[in-house]
C-alpha cells in the first residue's frame, strides 16, 4: 500500500489559487473588481486553512 499525506494535495491546489489571487491583486488579469478580490483572497485563506486542518490526514493508494 501507497500511503499519500493528504496534505501534499491540499497544499498544491492552495498554492495554484494562492498565484491566481496574487496575479488578480497585481491587476495582470482582466478582472479589476475589489470585490472579486476580497472574495479571491477569502478562498485563499480558507485553502490554507483546509491544508492546515488536514495536514495529519492520510490516503491509502492501490
């Protein structure tokens, strides 16, 4: 059996919205809403909070 940190998964989505959120507060997007920004920023958070949450949890593979 392949054991897979969960965490490892968690941290790789919430890095990639981490970089979409900073290329939005950066203004490189076409999206310049301050609310789609605050809104961006909260998802943020909340994927490192989910990474934190579940950073004991194990997967079991094959």
């Amino acid at each position: 059996m392949f054991k897979l940190p969960a965490v490892i998964v968690y941290m790789i989505i919430a890095f990639n919205i981490t970089a979409f959120t900073v290329l939005l507060q950066l203004d490189m997007l076409i999206i310049k809403s301050v609310i789609f920004k605050i809104i961006a920023w909260a998802f943020t958070i909340g994927a490192w909070a989910l990474a934190y949450v579940n950073r004991d949890k194990v997967w079991e593979m094959f």
